[in-house]
C-alpha cells in the first residue's frame, strides 16, 4: 500500500490535533502537525534529510492571523514574506518544495483570496466545516495533478483571476514602455535599492538616478516607489541581482 504523508499546519491546536488524529485514521495517511509556518518549513526540511518527504500540505489560510500577520495580499499589490501567513506559505513552499502539493483550509469561502491561493501555487481550497470525506477526496485528487475548488467558488475565482492576467497585461504593456536604462533603474527598485544605491551600482550620478526614478513613476502612472514595485511585479520584472549582475560602465554620467 502507498502510503500518503501528509502535514497539517494551523496554529489552533485544538483543531490540528483533531483533524491529524481523523486523518491518522485512514489506514494509507501518515500524518504529522505543525503550528507556524517556520514550524512546517523545519519539518519539510527535516523529512527531506531523514528521506521521508511530505506528498501533502494541509494550511491555514488565516495562519498568524491571531499573532497580527499582514494578509497574504496587500492593496499595494506587494506580498509578505514567505511563512508570514498560509498563503504566502504557499508561495514559499511552491519554490523551496515543488513536489509537494498544498491545500489551503479556511473558515469561510472568499473567491479573491481562493484565487491568490492558486496563484501562489495551491492545488485546493477547502472549507473547514466539510467532511472528512470530502478532505480525502481533494488529498487524493491533487496527487493525481488535480484542482479542487468548491463549486460555489468557481465563477468568482474565474472572475479574479481573469481580472489578475488583464492587470498583469495592462503592467506589462507599461513597462514595456521604459527605456533600457529606465527598467534597469525599476529592477533594481524591485531588489529594494534607495537612490543612492541605484547610482553606484549603475556608475550614475544621484541627480541622473532621481530623473529616471521621476521618470518611471510618471511612465507607470504611480505615485509611489511602492506602488511601482508592485506594478512592476506584476509584470514579471525580475529583480536585479544584487551578487550576480555585471553592469557595464558608461564612459560618462548620464
């Protein structure tokens, strides 16, 4: 018999034990519990060395939300490090995990935040009043590469994502618009660099930089330097890399 590992993150205790010991149950789950997001990151970390890897992540969609973590999405676009909530949780496990498949648990159903969940690389959605058996059937379903969403969610979290890809094309189109010079000045805005920064790394004046910094707020329609990271973000702009890139000295300031 294939047996499923599964690990079970939510920072109400009562409730994690509960479900582990339900799920315990099943003759072919193997489950374990965590309570924080650094918690579950050890214990994947810890399964990877002893050669016992997890198949599946059951997460709080609301986890910190009692210690005052931010939501997985702010208004600026911008989201919180990994591990901060269950779906920047997600997020985190997607790049330092990819073989293990997430399903984000939550207490009421929000087609916005569904659609971030999938976003961030969930594989489900599901409402914590739902039976055992229904928690099965999406564990089991998504190890054979399938999404689960309540049927009552789909329209909305279609309507979301729909809207995300015309926001990301909408973005992209304006950052197409930069200049060479200028979407290098943003990439190394997105990598969390102040002007004076941007101005030794590009071998350019301070007062150059400001210009092509004023210059990409205006191009991008934003008011901001945080609402250009964010915009630019959703554009797919990579950051600059702050230990790999090599720039090209100009034979002047600019």
């Amino acid at each position: 018999m294939v047996r499923i590992r599964v690990l079970v993150v939510d920072d109400h205790r009562i409730f994690a034990e509960s479900l582990a010991a339900a799920l315990a149950a099943e003759p072919d789950v193997d489950v374990s519990a965590a309570g924080s997001g650094p918690a579950a990151l050890r214990c994947l970390e810890r399964a990877v060395a002893e050669g016992r890897r997890f198949d599946v992540l059951l997460v709080d969609a609301d986890l910190g939300a009692a210690a005052g973590a931010v939501p997985a999405q702010r208004e600026s676009g911008s989201g919180p490090p990994p591990g901060t909530d269950g779906i920047a949780l997600v997020a985190g496990v997607r790049v330092s995990h990819p073989g293990v498949r997430t399903v984000v648990l939550a207490e009421r159903d929000d087609p916005r935040r569904a659609a971030h969940a999938l976003q961030a690389g969930a594989s489900g959605w599901v409402a914590k009043d739902s039976s055992l058996s229904r928690l099965l059937t999406v564990i089991r379903g998504v190890l054979r590469e399938e999404t689960h969403l309540p049927p009552a969610l789909l329209t909305g979290v279609l309507r979301e994502l729909t809207a995300a890809r015309k926001h990301r094309t909408d973005s992209e189109r304006l950052v197409e618009s930069l200049t060479p010079r200028e979407h290098e000045v943003l990439r190394c805005m997105v990598a969390g660099l102040g002007r004076k920064d941007v101005a030794a790394r590009l071998f350019l004046s301070p007062h150059t930089v400001r210009t092509h910094m004023q210059n990409v707020l205006g191009k991008l329609g934003v008011h901001s330097t945080l609402a250009a990271v964010a915009l630019a973000r959703r554009a797919g702009v990579r950051p600059a890399e702050l230990a790999g890139d090599v720039v090209e000295r100009s034979g002047q300031l600019a």
